[in-house]
C-alpha cells in the first residue's frame, strides 16, 4: 500500500512538473515580443506548405517577430511575404545555421523537418523553446516534442506543419496557404516571352518533370493529355520545366505538336509570374503545383498511393484541385504504378476544373 502511496503521489508530482513546463512554453510564445525562427531548409514545394504555420504564428502571436531559415533557392517565395519579418540564406553564411544562431537571438525555434545539424545548433546556442517530433533520435535536443507520426499521413503536410504551433499554444489554429508576391518585372518579362512566342490565348500549363521529388507519370502521357486539351479547348498548352527537364519536355511536345515548350525560359520569380496568368496547371507532385494552389490556380495532381507519397500527405491543399491515383490494387508492387493512370481520368479532371465538362 505504502509503494502504492507513493507511486500515485510521484505521478502526480510528474503532472504538475508537466503542466508547468507545457504553461511556461506557451507563455514563452504569448509574450510580449519575441523572436521566433522557422527553420526549413530543403525544398520549394516543403516551403510552400512552411508558410502557413508562419501565418497561424502571426494570428495567434500578433506581437511576435518571425524570422525563416532556408536555402537561398527559395527567396522567391519569400520576397514580400507578409507573414514574416526576416529572412535568414544558410548559403549567405560561412558556417551555414550556426553562424545565424550565433548572431541572432530566438526566444523559440521551430523544425518542420528536422536536421540534426540544425537542431544540435539550436541547443549549443541555448535557445529557450526548440520545437520539433519526438520520433528522431535527437529528439532529446528538443524541450517540446510533438507526437506526430507524418509518414502516416493522418494529416496533410500544411496541417502537420501548424499543429507544431497549435502543441505549444494548446488550441487549435488555422491552416491556410500564404500567397505568393509576384513581381512586376518577372511579369513584364513573362508578357514578353508569351508576346514572341505569339501567345495572346488564355494558358494551360503542363509540367511533367518534378526535380526528382515524386513518382513520375509518363511524358508520354503528359502529351496525349496535352493534345486531348489543345483540341478540347481553345486555350494554349506551355510546357514548363528546369533546364534539366528539357529531354521530358520535349518528348511532351512531340506528342502534342500544338504546344509550345518553354522549359528552361523561367526563373522562379518568373516562373511565379507565369503560373499566375494561367487557367489550369498539370503536374507530378512537386513545387509548382504548390505553388498554383497557392495562388488560387486550379490544379490537377498525378500521385501514387503509398501514405508518406500520396495526396493525403502532399496533395495540392486548393478547393481548386483535383488528385489521379493509379487505381486501387491489393498487389503493394502494383499501388504505385504510375503507369497504371488512365490517360482519360486525367483529361476528365482538367476539363471539370475548366468548366467545360
């Protein structure tokens, strides 16, 4: 009985401790002004889904400074941007987070997607409240963990991103995408090239290529979509890709000898630009079709099934949106065959989206 006692009062005695340290970080991130970093450091599409958390901070901390830590390839998305204040390039600094971290005081850090480097960084420097899951094994490197398993996809990648505010704060918070600034000169610049090109329809864009960061459909594919659109509608299909892609796109055109293959004609800033002016995109699931639904662009998105690659997860986060899947297959060799995609479902869906069907 007496082990019992003290069992119970030390389990107690743990939930008081408990509520202490979880009332002390939510007060850290209430009061007054504070400084807190964002830190992401990888892709376009992941900072896309990023921002909305910056978003829910500025809501709900009003007072606070929000400041982003990314890579430099990403300033685009962030040029104006009105829910953050400052912007850290690791690939401006020497010795990359460290060096910011040592110049700059945060009151709290928050990791979306954790690197060690990053986090040990973090800790060295003593900031108060580092924020990231608890499922790494340098979790211990955080004050405030969150139990959020994302490669289940029980939610989408925005939403896990905010719930890293909503843990600390202990309420829920709103999840919505952050629209991008579009330059005036890459718009001027864009007008340009569609004016040589003889352009002067509305636009549809066609992106095959995803930098390596999905399952691909077939640019074959792309490109009978493409020629079903072009005869469909009266709008004109761009092809879009990084130079890199120029082969994918070409075979696209091929297919659809009625588009025009600007891939390789775009920076971001103008890429922004672009996607702005058009009535539809159609991509893999990569940054650009992010960056559509950011804007409010309708997009169709092609996807596997596999939870941590599907659309549950990284799906464009639009009303204005339409995801394919291969279909349904009890065979797990089978459930990511990209190949297995109806040409037809995906025509079906853009034309929906464009009202035209």
């Amino acid at each position: 009985m007496l082990i019992f006692d003290c069992l119970k009062k030390s389990v107690s005695n743990l939930s008081v401790i408990r509520d202490f340290y979880n009332s002390y970080r939510k007060n850290i991130l209430m009061a007054g002004k504070i400084k807190i970093c964002v830190v992401r450091t990888d892709r376009l599409g992941d900072m896309v889904l990023t921002l909305p958390m910056c978003k829910a901070l500025k809501d709900n901390c009003p007072n606070s400074e929000v400041s982003i830590i990314a890579r430099r390839y990403v300033k685009p998305l962030l040029e104006n941007c009105p829910v953050i204040d400052n912007v850290f390039f690791i690939d401006d600094y020497e010795n990359g987070i460290k060096e910011i971290f040592k110049k700059n005081i945060f009151d709290v850090a928050y990791f979306p997607r954790p690197r060690l480097n990053e986090c040990f960084s973090a800790y060295m420097n003593r900031i108060p409240l580092r924020v990231g899951t608890a499922y790494r094994y340098y979790s211990l490197l955080f004050n405030h963990k969150v139990y959020d398993h994302r490669k289940t996809a029980e939610y989408h990648e925005a939403e896990y991103n905010t719930r890293l505010v909503a843990s600390v704060l202990k309420k829920d918070v709103r999840t919505e995408l952050v629209k991008p600034f579009i330059n005036n000169a890459a718009k001027e610049k864009v007008n340009n090239i569609l004016n040589y090109y003889n352009i002067d329809k509305e636009i549809i864009i066609i992106h095959p290529g995803s930098g390596g960061s999905a399952f691909n459909w077939k640019p074959e594919n792309f490109g009978e979509v493409s020629n079903i659109l072009n005869t469909a509608t009266n709008y004109n299909i761009i092809i879009t890709g990084i130079k890199e892609e120029f082969e994918i796109c070409e075979k696209v055109t091929k297919y659809c000898p009625g588009s025009i293959n600007l891939c390789g004609k775009f920076d971001l800033w103008e890429m922004l630009a672009l996607i702005s002016l058009s009535k539809l995109l159609l991509a893999n699931s990569t940054g650009v079709l992010h960056i559509a639904a950011a804007l409010d662009i309708p997009v169709v998105g092609i996807y596997p099934n596999s939870p941590h690659l599907s659309p549950k997860r990284w799906g464009p986060y639009s009303a204005k949106s339409r995801v394919v899947c291969p279909p349904d297959n009890e065979n797990e060799n089978e459930r990511d065959n990209m190949n297995s995609i109806p040409i037809m479902n995906v025509v079906n869906n853009s034309l929906e989206l464009l009202n035209l069907i």
